[in-house]
C-alpha cells in the first residue's frame, strides 16, 4: 500500500497533455509511439486528464547500441588534483560530435559520473567503442540530439581507490569532489574544447552555467546531488539517476534514511547559493524494479513539500522505467530519453519527458 500512494503521489511531477502536445513542435522530437495501453487506464479520480509516454529497458532502437556510420570522437583529458598525499593526476575521457573541428559554434557539455567501482571508460572509451558513444552518435545523426560534448571523470580519489569500501566510506570520500570538479575538471576541459565558457575563470564559468549540465548513476548519483547541492554557480542542469542524497545537516550521510532531512538540506542549499526555483532544472530517473526506487522516489516526495522551490513540469521532474533495473543498460535508456531535453528553457520543452506506465498503479 505505501509503494501503491508513493507512486500516486509522483504522478504529481509529471506535465499535462497539453505540454506534451506544444512538445511536439520540438524539430529535435522523435515521432510520438502509439502506447500500449490506454493512458487514463487505472488512474485515480482526478487525474483522468494526464497523458503517458510509456518506456521499456528495450525501447532504444537496437542499432542505436551499435556503432554508426557518422561518429564522433573519444579523446583523454589529463588533470591535476591536489591530494593530503600531494598532487595526483587523473584523466577524464571525452566525447566530442561529429564535425567538431569543423564549427566554430560553442557546444553545450554534459559532465557523466559512473556508478560505484566504475570507471569513465564504462560510458567513454578512447581505445575502443561503447554503446553509450554509439547511442551519442546516432542520436546526433538522426538530429534527434543536438551536438554536445559529455566528458565522463571519476569522483574517486585516485585509480586505486578502495572502490569496495562501504558505501558511507566511499561517500565520504567523494566528498571533496564537487570542489575538485569546478576547480580541476572543468578548467582542464573547457580550456582545452569549445564550450560555452570564454575562459576558465570562475566568473565565466558562472556566466556559462545555463549550458553546463551533470548526470550520474547510482553512487554518481549521490555525487550528481553533491554537486547541486555546493556548486549551482557552475551548473543548470542535474540528472541523479537512482539514488538520492544522503546528505544531512549536520554533514554526514544519515539522510538516505529519511528524505525529509535530505530534502531539507538540498531546499537549504538552493538558498544558501543564492539561488531560487527559477535557476536549475532538475530530471530524477529510476526503475520500479530498482533497488534504489524507494529512497529516489521518496525524496522525491519530500522535495515536493517545497512547493516554493521544486515545481513539477517546470524545473523538477522525475522519470520511471517499468521494469528498470540497477544497471548501466537502464542508464542508457534513461539518456537516451531525457539529453534531448537538457539545455532548452524549461523541464518539459520536450515529450522525452515521459511519464510512468501507469499500469504500476494497479
């Protein structure tokens, strides 16, 4: 009963029909499937009115996955990061579209962190190719996604970490990570490709937020909220893929357990930053069959009782996959929904917003 009221009470989150059908004016939309099933089918009194775009682990058109016949490039960035051991360098692979080097146009850049015991070259691999560059590439090649650079790094501290540590251990190693992002990563990487940033001065890479975003999976995740919640001033855009933050206010983890403080902390944080409702946009994905479903969808519904800040279909949304699993092929379909929406004005400017099956409900 209280999964049955949790997944009610997001439906909230979601945009009307209405928003989805001024979506599909969208040039950079794919052509709007025919459901399975009916879209008021199951739905509570009240609630007839909402449309559904319902997705599957295997809606990615399978040659997606495969390499294509336009593609972009992987390269390796190096950086520097001051360690309590001294410095220690670390590398971060980078993509970068299809006839980059013939444009002289800034592109937007997505910043990807990994799951725990991953590593960059899990999403972006200079020696040989992923599924994910595949799928960047053949998104971009059926302008069905817009050409962006996505870097994927790593918030460990250094390649032999102990990757698995407990996961308080590891958050807390992490914990430097947002810090190390803006300060090390990012003038590397902006300094070295063409973004929207003039130079990697910190007042620039303010000024260029609104075409900086942040996505990670799992322990990424919790990263992903780390970074919204220190360092807004260098970012718009957040996607935590399932997981929540387990931030508390008196700075340890204890918040996984109850969304109520983390949802405090993160509210606190906006306004510590100096900013307001109208300054990011936040995209939470999970699956119904995530072992993180529960503490992602529950924040979420405490982040909901601050109406001030998190607005569904304005700057909040979360995203769920019937049948989505704690894996990095979930990821995929995650991104390949929801990146065609990043860097346009609002939540729901796109229908890769989607809705979950509400046959859940049932």
């Amino acid at each position: 009963m209280k999964r049955k009221l949790l997944c009610i009470l997001l439906i909230l989150l979601f945009v009307p029909a209405a928003v989805f059908a001024e979506a599909q004016q969208n040039p950079a939309a794919p052509p709007e499937e025919e459901l399975p099933f009916e879209a008021s089918s199951g739905m509570p009194t009240g609630m007839e009115g909402l449309s559904s775009e319902n997705f599957s682990a295997d809606d990615i058109p399978a040659e997606y996955l495969e390499p294509c016949n336009v593609q972009g490039r992987v390269e390796k960035v190096r950086y520097t990061v001051r360690t309590q051991d001294g410095k220690q360098v670390k590398i971060a692979t980078v993509y970068l579209p299809y006839g980059y080097d013939e444009s002289d146009e800034p592109l937007n850049i997505l910043y990807l962190l990994h799951a725990s015991s991953g590593k960059p070259q899990n999403y972006l691999n200079p020696e040989k190719e992923t599924p994910f560059k595949n799928l960047l590439d053949h998104m971009i090649a059926d302008s069905v996604l817009q050409p962006l650079i996505v870097v994927a790094a790593t918030y460990y501290p250094s390649e032999n970490f102990l990757q698995y540590a407990p996961l308080e251990m590891q958050v807390a190693a992490i914990a430097d990570f947002p810090s190390e992002l803006v300060n090390g990563i990012i003038p590397a990487v902006e300094s070295e490709y063409r973004t929207f940033a003039e130079s990697t001065d910190p007042e620039c890479i303010t000024a260029s937020r609104a075409h900086r975003g942040i996505a990670g999976f799992s322990l990424g995740g919790v990263a992903t909220w780390d970074v919204f919640q220190k360092e807004m001033s260098s970012f718009r855009w957040f996607l935590p893929i399932s997981e929540a933050s387990w931030s508390d206010a008196d700075g340890g983890t204890s918040g996984i357990w109850d969304s109520s403080v983390s949802a405090k902390v993160l509210y606190d944080a906006v306004l510590a930053q100096g900013f307001s409702k109208d300054d990011f946009r936040l995209f939470v994905a999970t699956g119904t069959e995530d072992e993180a479903f529960d503490v992602s969808t529950s924040q979420m519904v405490s982040l909901l009782e601050y109406a001030d800040m998190f607005k569904p279909g304005d700057n909040t949304s979360c995203s769920m996959m019937q049948g989505g699993t704690h894996t990095i092929t979930a990821v995929y379909t995650y991104l390949y929904h929801i990146l065609p929406a990043l860097f346009t004005s609002a939540v729901d400017s796109t229908s890769h917003i989607m809705l979950t099956e509400l046959k859940i409900m049932l």
